[in-house]
C-alpha cells in the first residue's frame, strides 16, 4: 500500500512537471493533509492548490516586470515624506498610484530643482504600475537618446522602437540636465509623438516649459514635443530646496538645539520654501 502511493505521488510530480505547476507540486501534500484534518472536499482542495499556483505565478510576473523595467533604485510611494513636500499633490499622487491614467494613456511629468523627489515619486508610481500588471521601461533621457543614437547607426531603430512601442509607461528620468544633440533631439521627439495618445509617459525635469529649447535646440521641435506630452497630462511640481541638502542641515543643526526640540512634521514643511538660503548657515 505504502510504495502503490509513493509510486502515485511520483507519478504525480511529475504530470504536476510536464504541466508546469510547480507550485502545486510543491504544496500539494501539504494542502492535502489538511484539508483532510478539516475535513474538506476534492473540490475545496483543488481550488486552493490552484489559488496558490495562481498567486504564485502573479508574483513572480510582477517580479519579471519589475526588474525588466531597471530601475536604478526601488523606491515607495510609503517612503515618501509629503509633509517635507508639501506642493505635491498628494491626493493626486494616490490617485495616480491606482495606474487608470495608464488605462486613458495620460502622461506624468514632475517639475521641480535637483534633489525635490521627482525621481523617487516617479519609480514609486512605476512601480506600483509594474505590480498591477503593466509593462513599464525606465531611462535616464541621456541614456536613451544615446541609445536611440547608437541603434539608429546600426540600423537597429526599428527593433528598440518596436519594444518601446509595447510597453504601457515609458518613464524618462532627468529631462534637461544634458542639451540633446540635434539628432539626439530629433530621435527623443519621434520616441515621443509615437508614444502619444498610445503609450504613457512620465517624465522629469528641472526646467521650466520656456527652457526646454535650450535642449532640444530648435523652437519648432519643442513646441511638438511640449504640444504632445502636454495633452492629458498630470503636472505635479516639487518646489523647495533639495532633501538631501536639507536632510544635511537638520543634521547639522540637530547638536544645537536644546533636548526635545527636534523639528516636527509640520514645522519641517512649513519651513520648506522660507528655509531656501534663508538658513543652515550653521
Ligand atoms: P530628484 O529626482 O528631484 O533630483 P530624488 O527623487 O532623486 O530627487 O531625491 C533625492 C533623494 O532624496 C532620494 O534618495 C530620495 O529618495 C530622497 N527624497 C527626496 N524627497 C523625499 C521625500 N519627500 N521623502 C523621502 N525621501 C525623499
Ligand atoms: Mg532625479
């Protein structure tokens, strides 16, 4: 009797093999015994170890998409301070956490100097995007015009515009700290009029609207880029100086003020935009 069921469970195993459900296999006794302890039908058992391989494979696919998506740091949206930002939008961002403007195909863009979040709002919303099942790529925008540059030499342009073409958000990260060169520019405006009203994008920047020419070099191709990544997009701007600098102030000014006085949530945001070159000369 004892060998006849070690002989099915390894028959077992191995269809559970063939049919790629590791994580029945994996469960499958375990379910079983306790199922039988609480005395559950076939039916019961067949859809737990079901749920379970379901849940599984939903995992590891978000996993897949999250490192398929290279981002250069994970970072959440529960990591980030809103009282230390108080121009963002934060009922904004939640709703942007929820991805239906992916499903509407509307577009991000974060304003705002160096070191105001752009960048950690930015992964945290793609990757919460990621975790619902869409198709995200992130690039620094230097790294993909370098990109968009090398393959259109090698004539490998279609291919790269192919796969940007599949995804559901294309983030581009650091809009503006490096001119586009003229081809650069070019390539960056195709990525994003085929992107429009197909593909989401999110972007970051630290320059005002009026200084994007001076990236992409002509008027004309910054009014289309503008034009169209514009149209049905969600604005959201980091104003105030930069929270590593003032991170680096508090602690600088911690040893000086006298015991309990550390600075409070509120406080600290209200002292955001008064504090820029105002303070930390300590
Ligand atoms: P930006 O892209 O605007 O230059 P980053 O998003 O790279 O800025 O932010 C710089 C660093 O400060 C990062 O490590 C980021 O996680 C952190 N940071 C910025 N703003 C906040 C915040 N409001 N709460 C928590 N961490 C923040
Ligand atoms: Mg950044």
């Amino acid at each position: 009797m004892k060998t006849l069921e070690s002989k099915s469970i390894i028959l077992l195993h191995h269809h559970l093999k063939a049919l790629r459900l590791p994580t029945i296999g994996a469960e499958c006794e375990k379910v079983a015994a306790r199922c039988a302890v609480d005395n559950h039908d076939h039916l019961t058992y067949l859809l737990e170890v079901t749920e379970l391989e379901l849940l599984e494979r939903e995992r590891k696919a978000a996993e897949r998409r999250l490192k398929a998506a290279r981002f250069p740091v994970l970072k959440s949206l529960e990591s980030f301070d809103f009282t230390a930002r108080p121009s963002v939008n934060r009922a904004l961002v939640a709703e942007l956490g929820r991805c239906e403007y992916l499903d509407k195909r509307e577009n991000v863009l974060f304003v705002g100097n160096p070191g105001t979040g752009k960048t950690h709002l930015a992964i945290s919303l793609a990757a919460a995007a990621c975790s619902k099942g869409y198709r995200v790529r992130f690039y620094r925008v230097t790294e993909l015009a370098t990109l968009l540059i090398e393959a259109r030499d090698e004539r490998a342009l279609l291919g790269l515009k192919g796969r940007l073409a599949k995804l559901d958000l294309l983030v581009l990260d650091e809009f503006g700290y490096v001119p586009a060169s003229k081809t650069g520019a070019e390539l960056l405006f195709d990525v994003v009029s085929t992107a429009y009203e197909r593909t989401s994008l999110m972007v970051t920047t630290n320059l005002p609207f009026d200084h994007w020419t001076e990236v992409l070099g002509s008027e004309r191709l910054t009014g289309a880029t503008l034009d169209r990544l514009t149209h049905r997009c969600h604005i959201i701007e980091t104003k105030g100086e930069s929270y590593r600098l003032k991170d680096a102030k508090a602690r600088v000014r911690k040893p000086t003020v006298s015991a309990g006085a550390s600075v409070p949530p509120q406080e600290s945001a209200g002292a955001t935009e008064p504090m820029e070159g105002g303070e930390g000369t300590s």
